[in-house]
C-alpha cells in the first residue's frame, strides 16, 4: 500500500518495502500524474511481493519502486585492461595501508606469476584465464612448500579482486581456485650437512635443491663463522648488523629496518622490536629481548660511529630507514663469490634473515632456556614452529628420558 503527500508543491509516495519505510518523490506538482504514478508504484510492489519481477543489482529499492519497475542499472563503463605487469604494479602502488613488509612480499609473489606466465604477463590482463593462474599455482606446488603456495594463491586473488572493483576487469579468474591443502605439520629445520646429504642423492631440479636451504639451521660456530666473513667482505659499513642484530635477537627483517635508537636499550641490556600488523603499516606490537653482550658492544661501537639520525640501520649521512630491496642487496653481497651462495644471477643463498630467527630459537632451546623465555623473545611462537627445531638436539629429548628411571629397587613398605 502506498500513499500520496506533497514536500512543497511536489508530491511525495509513502510506502513500504522490506521491512523498511521510503519516502520518494514523485517529482511531479500534477495530481493527475502522481495518481498514475502510484498506481504503477503500487504494481511494482505486488509484483516484488509475488516474485514476478526482481531488484536488479546495483539499484536502490525504493528507486526500482518508484520507477514502476522499469529502472535497470547503468552500463557500467570498463577501463581498458592493461597489461598484468602494469595491472600488478597499480595494485602494490595502491596498497600502502599494507606493512611494506607485506607488499614487498606480494611483489615476489606477482613477480613469479609473470616469470611463469612469460609472454602473457606483457599482454592484457584480460587474456588471463583462470586455467593459467590453476597452472601457476599447481607448477609452484612442485617447487615450494604448500604453506608457501598458499600466500601466493592469496596474493593473485586479491590483485584480480581489486582489478574488478576498479573496473580493470569484468571478472576475476582467479575466483573458485583450488584451495592449496597445506601440510600438518611444517618442513623441519636441517643442518647443513642433512641439506647436503638429501641433495646428493640426486633426483631435485634446481629450484627445488635450493628450496631445501629454506629449512637450514646454523649452529652457534657456523653463525659465528659467518658473521666474521660478512665483517671482512661487507662494501656497505652498515651491512654486518643486517647479520648480527637478527642473529643475536631473532628479530624479522622488518623488525631490524625498523630499529630505532630510542629501541635500543644500552643501559637496560635490552631491545625492542616492534612488528607491523600484516593488513595495516600503522598498528604495531612490541617485545623487549635481553641484549647478548656481544652485540651490546656491536651497537655502542656504531652508535659512535653513527651519531645522527633516528634508525639504527641506514645510509652514511641519511636520516632515513633502510629500503627492503636496499637491505636484501648489503645482506646478500658479502656472501657473493662464497660457499653461501647458491646462484649469484637467481639472488639464491643458502642464508637469509629467516635463517637467522629459527636458529636463534633453536640454540636457545638446545641450552634448556625455558621455551616461555624464548617465546617471549621470539613473539607469537606457535607449537608447530617449535617442532621444527626441537628434532635438533636429539641427545636433550634422549637425556630427557632416560633421567626417569624406576630401576628394580623396591618400593618403600614393600616386605
């Protein structure tokens, strides 16, 4: 039922739809017409209320009503699709709300999927179909773990996602992609010469081979060893605490871009790394970690060295934080031309900043630190990150179980 007034000298409908009440204008100052209006308002409702006609999408309801159930959604006009390289580029310019961590990752990620797609990453995105990016994703499996993969098919939704909403695309082809079935439990850290061994029994591509370094744990000496060859070898002056400030605190590589010397604690022996929430660059946690002395002296040497500027790891003469692709260059060129370095052209090594954070826990556990400790220290450790250390140290679990002895002794008041 709908009924007639007037707002001035136009008359109005009163009706309802949905549980809700509209108020529309007829935008007509003739009776004769706002009765013929109403009759044909009236016929919409019955016809909504009777599923003979439908709101199409994108259409107020009470517009559709008052139209008389004519009115249909404007053509919605389509830029032209560019290429997916062009496409992936517009969507990380667009995503700065995002840690810089997070889109640096995505950055890799699209970067795989136009290496793979070859030709077609340079023609328009529109060409994309979804049997390509199942394609990608289902080659990826074969050379990463699933855990990996599945960021990746994450990062290739949400970049076709937002080419629709921007009107790239009519349609994303990455919609209905197969979820990636991620593993149980995670790969184990390994040593090098576990890497080493699974590798000469041949049968892995080179990508593969490599990925196995992902997984790698380095003990205290090898640590040390290598901290030592990054002093001799660094050109940048900065690049040894890309080294050891991870290796002596667990901290991630955005953890230590971020470092400030307000966060550094010489007096109190202690650290703060601050973490970026991953979908928002301004939300941010915090954790304090007990200075190792060794480092202690290593930032008050370059805290002299450095007296300017806010953070701790930056150009000579720049008040500014350390870029990521910056970062990733001084931590990889000193292990350029060594044992470390896998494929020089590919950036592929056997050490990364990971590498690092999961051997820092892992030796803390092999020393019976309490794992609250190391928890704290390391922040939100999951119980499947702790397993894929705790396999490390075999002689602790044996020691473990072996203290719990019952003997053959008899039990006190036995006759």
């Amino acid at each position: 039922m709908a009924y007639l007034g007037k707002k001035g000298d136009t008359f109005v409908a009163r009706f309802r739809h949905g549980g809700k009440e509209y108020k529309k204008s007829l935008k007509t100052t003739d009776a004769a017409d706002a009765r013929v209006a109403i009759k044909g308002l009236e016929r919409a409702i019955h016809g909504l209320l009777t599923g003979l006609i439908e709101v199409p999408p994108g259409v107020d309801p009470g517009d559709f009503i008052v139209s008389g159930g004519t009115l249909r959604a404007p053509a919605r006009s389509r830029r032209r699709a560019p290429t997916l390289a062009a496409l992936a580029a517009s969507y990380l310019q667009g995503q700065s709300h995002k840690a810089p961590s997070t889109v640096y990752t995505e950055g890799v990620h699209l970067r795989n999927l136009m290496r793979a797609l070859g030709p077609k990453a340079e023609a328009s995105a529109d060409a994309i179909a979804h049997r390509d990016l199942d394609q990608f994703l289902q080659a990826r499996l074969k050379l990463r773990w699933p855990s990996t993969v599945h960021k990746e098919r994450d990062t290739v939704g949400q970049l076709f996602a937002w080419a629709v909403a921007n009107g790239y695309l009519e349609s994303s082809p990455a919609s209905d992609l197969a979820p990636i079935k991620e593993h149980a439990e995670l790969p184990r850290f390994r040593t090098i010469a576990e890497i080493e061994r699974m590798q000469s029994r041949g049968g892995l591509s080179a990508a593969e081979s490599a990925g196995l370094w992902d997984c790698l744990y380095l003990a205290p000496g090898e640590i040390g060893g290598l901290l030592r060859s990054v002093n001799e070898r660094a050109e940048a002056d900065f690049a040894h605490l890309l080294h050891a400030i991870p290796a002596y605190t667990g901290m991630r590589r955005g953890e230590v871009l971020r470092l400030r010397w307000e966060d550094v604690e010489l007096d109190r022996r202690q650290v703060v790394a601050r973490s970026l929430k991953q979908s928002r660059r301004t939300v941010s946690t915090a954790r304090r970690i007990d200075l190792h002395p060794e480092l202690r002296r290593i930032l008050d040497e370059w805290s002299r060295k450095r007296p300017g500027g806010q953070h701790v790891v930056c150009e000579p003469g720049s008040p500014d934080a350390l870029g990521t692709d910056r970062a990733n260059r001084a931590f990889w060129q000193p292990m350029r031309g060594t044992g470390w370095c896998l494929d020089s052209k590919r950036n592929w090594f056997k050490v990364g900043f990971h590498t690092y954070r999961h051997s820092f826990a892992s030796n803390l556990a092999s020393r019976g630190v309490d794992q609250r400790i190391i928890d704290e220290w390391m922040g939100h450790q999951t119980e499947g990150m702790r397993k894929r250390y705790r396999h490390l140290h075999p002689d602790d679990r044996r020691s473990a179980i072996e203290s719990l002895s019952f003997g053959d002794e008899p039990s006190e008041g036995a006759s």
